[in-house]
C-alpha cells in the first residue's frame, strides 16, 4: 500500500498533506506530528476500508516536505 503524506510548515506549526481520506491534522512540532500519525493513519485506512480488523502487515510512513 502506498500513500502520500507530505508535510507544511506554516506560521503556526506542521501540517499534513495527504491522499489518505478524512486525514487532517496539525501540531506545534514535527515530533507532536509524527506522534499524532502514528495513531490516525491506522485508524483511518481501517475506517477507510483499506485494512481490514486483521491486517497484520506494519504500517509505516515517511513525512516528507511538500
């Protein structure tokens, strides 16, 4: 499975950029960001329908800048 996730830096913080549905987020440092990946992209691509409840694969992702 491959997806994009970009990130932006803007006045506030980090924001993600990505092809993965419903996926918005933002945090005041890249360590806060990758945090908060680490927890929604699982559960999205479930929600998605892109895993299922018994994929057992690693999920992995590279932030990259846009």
């Amino acid at each position: 499975m491959s997806k994009h996730f970009g990130i932006i830096k803007d006045k506030y913080g980090w924001v993600i950029d990505s092809d993965v549905p419903r996926l918005v987020t933002e945090a005041e440092t890249i360590e806060k960001l990758n945090t908060k990946l680490r927890e929604m992209i699982p559960e999205l691509l479930l929600l998605n329908n892109l895993i299922t409840n018994n994929y057992t694969n690693n999920i992995t992702f590279e932030l990259t800048n846009s």
